[in-house]
C-alpha cells in the first residue's frame, strides 16, 4: 500500500487518505497506521487543556469500498469488468428473472459508480495542479480532463436510462441515486474546473507570450458550456439560475445522500460496553467505601465532643469528592483495561451490502499526548528534516501520538473478485486549534532602509502543524513514512506542503 494523500478539504480542514487491499480467499491482511501531530506551544494545544477527547471530537475517520484508482477514460468504458458501472448494468437485466439482483446492493453500486467518477475527476485535476509548471505536457493533460469527465458523465447518463424501463421492479432508491449522482458531478464539474481556470489565470510560470493561459481556459469553459446545457436539460439546480443560498443547500444535500450509504463512521461503535460497565462498578465500590469509612467516627462519637465539628467537616468532604473519585478512578481503570479507544467491526456495512459476504475485519484506534522524548528517533529526525525556521526546536511542541490498526479477513465469494480495497479517510477539523490563534495579521514598526524613514507594516502571522505519519503492512519489510507541515493562520489553512 503506498496511495497515501494528504490535502486540503476546505478552508478549516484537511483529509489523509489510504487505500488497502481485500486478501484473496483464505489470506489476512493488516495494517499500522502512526500518525504524530507536532503542536507547537504557542498554539495552547496542550494536555492540560486539549484532552484526546478533544481530539476525537476533531477527527473523523471514514471508510468505504474503492476501485483500484480507477481513471476517468476507465469509469466511462462500460464494458470494462473492473468498471462499478459495468457490474450495475450486468445485473439489470436480471430484474425481469425468478433470480433478481439484490436492489439494496445495487443502489450501493450506483453510489460507488458516483464515488469513483467524483475522486478520479478530483485526482486528475490534483494532478495538473501538482505539475501546473509542466507547460509542455499541460494542454494535453486539460484535454485529457475534458475529454474524460465528459465521457465519464455520458457513461453515467447511458446507464441511467438503461435502468429506467426497469423502474417499476427496481429498488426504490436506486433511480433516484443515479439522478443524484449525475446532478452532483455536474456540480462538481462546475466548481472544481473553474477553480483550476482561476488557477491558471493567476500561475505566473505559464505566461510566456503564446496565449497557452487563455487557450487552457477556454478550453475548461467550452467543456463547462455543454455541462450547462445538460445541467439545464435535466432541470438540475445551477448557481447563475437559483439563489447562492439554494444552490448551497442542493449541493450539501446532494453530497450527503450520495455517500451516506457508502461510508462506515469508525465512531458509531463506543468502549467496549463490559469493559465501561466493570470499571464504573469498581469506580462506585471504591468511592462508596471511602465516604462510609470517612463517616465512622461521627457513628462512633457524639457531634457534640471536641472533636464532632472535625468529623462532621470530614463527613461533608468525603461526600463531595466520593463522584470526582468515582469518574477519575473509571477513567484510569478503561485505559488500563482497554487496549484501544474505539474497536469497531467493518463487516455488516462494508461488504456485506456490496455482496462480500465472506470478508470482515476490524478497525481500532487508540490517541495519546507524548513528549517529543517519547517519540520515536526517526519520527523525529524527519519532522527534523528541512527546517523553515532556524533557532526553532521541536523540544517547543507539544506530540499527539494516534495510532490506528487495520484487519482483514479473506474472500470466498465470486460475486465480486479483489478489484476493489478500501479507502479510509481522517478528515481533521482546525477549528477548535484556528480559535486559539491571534490575529492573522501582525503590525510591525522598524526602520527602512531603502527610504530612510520609519515605517509601519502589516506582516502575515502564521502557524506551522506538523504531521509525520507511517503506515507498515504486516508481513512486509517496507514501511512507508512521509511528513506534512500544514500552514495556517487564525482564518484557514493557507496551504499544506509535502516535506521529502
């Protein structure tokens, strides 16, 4: 496995994505996933006032089933067998038989066909972006990302009609997810395209006196052009003809109902609940015990002695830390007792609605606050590595340490081969770090040189969260390691830089 991205999903957020694959039939798979979050101090990230409940509450970790990095020019030929879309259309016909095709496993399908055209059309155009000083080969690659989202869209198109006549024995869902996918693609066509024009209007290096800058963007709106007049033809809601507000709602709805049913949230499942009820029984006992025996001696005496005030201010006291025992004690026993913060099992979601009956497996995830002492010598020679600022130490930054482990256990069903793996998603949220920052503008008085006089300027104030993560396959000698420094002011992430 060495598909590992790290970027940025909004002003506020980044994503890291894997991708892993299912075992062939009888084998198991698992995978160790470390990531180290380097917090510097000035940030006020620290164990004392962001526990890892904090941290939790920050992330998001989702999985679902993916093609293997399947292109656009892939998902538009219906007729390849590792095409989603190929296997929904050869199951259609089946409708009409004594055996039809299981409609919630379908509707899946749909969904999954929508996923994988939404990620390989965001792929390619990472891709473009990555390579943006590449002027020989960039027209090419723009025509490659036309020619393929519109093929990609009309295969999407064709397969929604081949379901139509079908409609009456259908799954209930299922026409409506298509049409939920194709209007959600031709949004994000829209967005995502004109992001890369304005993209290229303002890259310097492609400006050289040939007009390749405009010929890209027109290019990009010739292509945006007839998505428009599909978009219109099929009564789909766009941003120039309904209310930004609208449009917004549309879009956020769209999105949700197409991958609702796609993703497993590795936070449905809580703490062993054994675990959780011992420790608190324990916790009680133990609370209970230390106010009975601070109220003997009032059982014993008489209130009214030299010493009754004493006793009685001990009784009162007793009882009102006997539940800040109580929690304090159930915390440290669950941490003792559990090996990993959230357990969850990937079968009854993950494959068995797709048809994977016979795969399961299971997700565990465990976060805590370390030292940079604590850190491992190679973690902390990369984080080490390429330094932005000189004087700084990482002896300043505060480490969260979240390790993650993954399990998979073979396949024995031939309704579908290992084509497919998964893809895990961390989405980390800023928002609670980006609420501890001063202002993202910082005014500084000096002298100017250049025009002898004193001068106040505005200088951009910044932050710098590093990431080095590692991912290790059982069994395997390589172990993938890469580091990410994200760059960030109080407003949004500004940008995310991959350190070699």
């Amino acid at each position: 496995m060495d598909g590992v991205q790290v970027f940025k999903k909004d002003r506020r957020s980044f994503e890291i994505r894997h991708f892993f694959d299912l075992p062939a039939a009888g084998n198991k798979a698992a995978w160790s996933i470390e990531y180290f979050f380097f917090f510097p101090r000035n940030i006020g990230i620290t164990p004392t006032t962001w526990e890892t409940t904090n941290f939790y509450r920050s992330t998001q970790v989702l999985m679902r089933l993916q093609s293997h990095g399947l292109t656009l020019q892939e998902l538009a030929d219906l007729s390849d067998l590792h095409n989603p879309g190929h296997i929904l259309l050869s199951q259609v016909p089946s409708l009409l038989s004594d055996e039809p095709a299981n409609g919630a496993a379908m509707t899946a399908m749909a969904q999954l066909f929508g996923a994988e055209i939404a990620d390989a059309l965001q792929e390619e155009i990472h891709s473009i972006r990555r390579r943006m000083s590449d002027r020989a080969s960039l027209k090419a690659r723009i025509e490659r990302l036309c020619v393929g989202t519109e093929a990609a869209l009309s295969a999407l198109t064709t397969l929604r009609r081949s379901v139509e006549p079908y409609r009456t024995v259908t799954h209930p869902d299922l026409m409506p997810t298509l049409f939920f996918a194709e209007e959600y693609l031709l949004a994000l066509a829209d967005e995502r395209f004109s992001e890369l024009a304005l993209t290229i209007k303002e890259a310097p290096s492609i400006y050289d006196g040939d007009g390749l800058a405009l010929k890209l963007q027109l290019r990009l709106a010739q292509t945006l052009r007839r998505l428009h007049e599909r978009q219109r033809s099929l009564g789909f809601v766009t941003v120039g003809r309904h209310a930004g507000e609208h449009y917004g709602y549309r879009l956020s709805l769209l999105k949700k109902e197409l991958q609702k049913s796609l993703y497993l949230d590795m936070r449905a499942s809580t703490k062993d609940p054994f675990v959780a009820n011992s420790a608190a029984m324990v916790a009680a006992g133990l609370a209970a015990t230390w106010a009975t025996i601070a109220q003997v001696p009032l059982l014993t005496g008489a209130l009214g002695s030299s010493q009754g005030a004493f006793f009685l201010a001990l009784a009162v006291g007793a009882y009102v830390l006997k539940d800040r025992i109580k929690d304090h004690v159930r915390q440290r026993l669950i941490k003792q007792w559990l090996k990993w913060d959230h357990n969850v099992s990937l079968g009854d979601h993950l494959f068995h609605l797709m048809g994977l009956s016979e795969v399961s497996g299971r997700a565990m995830e465990k976060a805590t606050w370390k030292t940079v002492r604590e850190v491992p010598r190679d973690v902390v020679r990369l984080r080490r590595a390429a330094r932005t600022v000189r004087g700084s130490s990482t002896e300043l930054e505060n480490v969260i340490h979240y390790k993650r482990r993954i399990e998979l256990d073979g396949i024995e069903t031939a309704s579908m081969d290992t084509q497919f793996g998964i893809q895990e998603i961390v989405r980390v949220s800023l928002n609670d770090v980006m609420s501890r920052l001063d202002d993202q503008i910082d005014l500084v008085s000096h002298w100017d040189v250049r025009t002898g006089s004193f001068q106040r300027t505005e200088l951009p104030k910044v932050y710098h969260l590093n990431l080095v993560y590692q991912v290790k396959q059982e069994g395997a000698e390589e172990t993938v390691m890469r580091r990410a420094r994200i760059v960030l002011n109080r407003e949004e992430i500004l940008r995310i830089e991959h350190v070699e």
